[in-house]
C-alpha cells in the first residue's frame, strides 16, 4: 500500500520542481532541459490544491514516527521517503525565491527538511557502530582472539538484521548494508611470526573496508590488462 504513495508523492515533487523552475526563469541544465519544456499537466493552483488532497489522504501512520515501548520515536523508511518528497514539493511550490519579503511557508518546509535529515541520521549511526564492532572483530580475530571476536558478533547480527529491514525502502542504506555484510564476509589472515616477518602482518592489519577496496582495485586493473 504504501508504494502508491510513495510514487504519487514523487510525482507531486517532480511536478512542484518544473513548476519553480518555470516561475523563476531558472534555466535547466543538461538534458532535462527538454523534458522541462514540456507543457505543464495542471497549473499552479492546481498543484497547490493536489499536495493539499494528497496529504490529507495520507493514513496516520504515515505522517508522524511511531513511538516504541521505550519512548524513541522512529520513521518507518516508506514514511519518511513520502515525508521527504511531499516537503520538497510544499518547499518548492510556496517558495517565492527573492531578497525583498519573507518567505515563511517555504522556511518552514525547510526546517522540517532538517527534522526528517535527523531521523535518516539514526539509521547512519546503526551502521557506523556496526562497523567499528566489525573493525574489532576482525582485529581480533587476526591476533586469534576467536573467543573475544564471538562475543561481538551477536550485536553486529543484531545490527544487520535490523538494517536488512529498514534498507528495503532506502537505496542508500542497501548499500550500506552490502557493504557491511561484505566486510563481515572477508576472513583476515592470523597474524604469525613467518607472515609478520614476510610483510603480510602489515596487510592483515588493514580494516575491512581497506581491505575490500583494494582488492577491488586488483580486479579493475586486472580487467583493464585483459
């Protein structure tokens, strides 16, 4: 169900956006030059009239967070996708773009911009606590410590499991997430007295993202001396 909103919302900011270009004589780049030539399907009362409708047709739920038993309050990630779109449409379409009166509706789209950026920032924080419990880990694990290393494991599944959830509506956090479970994936090498005196110690110790990232830059030089 809330895909339907969520593409009527995206329509609705698309539309708010050709609109303000349009008012303000903002000349387009690129190619969507074109594409913003196009006539416009409703006029300006006419969209200021649909963002209103659509909002009022919008389920409770999808308006506000939810408030856990411990009191945090929480988007889910379709309602804040919605929440983003419809306040970028209401910011575009009351914005009067000038130095010379106020500009109060469009501030105040602004400012609840700012208050949905907070919320997408706590789901930011699970995965940067996920990585260091992952850098941890794999530091262990390279000294042999496996005992130490399991005792973190617990809350870094907890952490990925949750993620899995909320990355379904958000592109962004997928790609944390793959990242995140490629990292857990890669297996260091235990470091011991013959690769520490090789040099191999020193590239055990890299963190799981250096790690990945180099190992991604073998396989595209690879590819280009094919």
């Amino acid at each position: 169900m809330s895909s339907g909103y969520v593409i009527q919302a995206t329509v609705l900011f698309h539309l708010a956006g050709r609109s303000s270009v349009r008012r303000f004589g903002i000349k387009p780049v690129g190619s969507i030059e074109s594409q913003l030539r196009l006539p416009m399907p409703v006029s300006s009362q006419q969209l200021g009239l649909a963002i209103e409708q659509f909002d009022k047709t919008l389920p409770v739920a999808m308006k506000s967070p939810e408030v856990s038993v411990d009191g945090m309050r929480k988007f889910a990630p379709s309602t804040l996708t919605i929440q983003f779109f419809l306040t970028a449409a209401r910011m575009y379409y009351s914005d009067t773009n000038t130095y010379d009166g106020p500009n109060d509706a469009a501030l105040y789209q602004a400012r609840h911009t700012v208050d949905l950026v907070r919320f997408l920032l706590v789901y930011i924080m699970w995965v940067l606590a996920a990585e260091m419990l992952l850098r941890e880990v794999k530091r262990l694990e390279i000294r042999g410590e496996t005992l130490g290393a399991l005792a973190l494991n617990g809350d870094i599944d907890f952490l990925i499991q949750a993620l899995s959830i909320v990355a379904r509506d958000s592109a962004l956090l997928a790609a944390e997430l793959e990242g995140l479970e490629d990292n857990k994936a890669w297996q260091p090498e235990p470091v011991t007295s013959t690769n520490t005196s090789s040099g191999a110690g020193a590239s055990a110790l890299l963190t799981p993202r250096s790690h990945l990232s180099g190992q991604s830059g073998i396989a595209e030089a690879q590819s280009h001396s094919v």
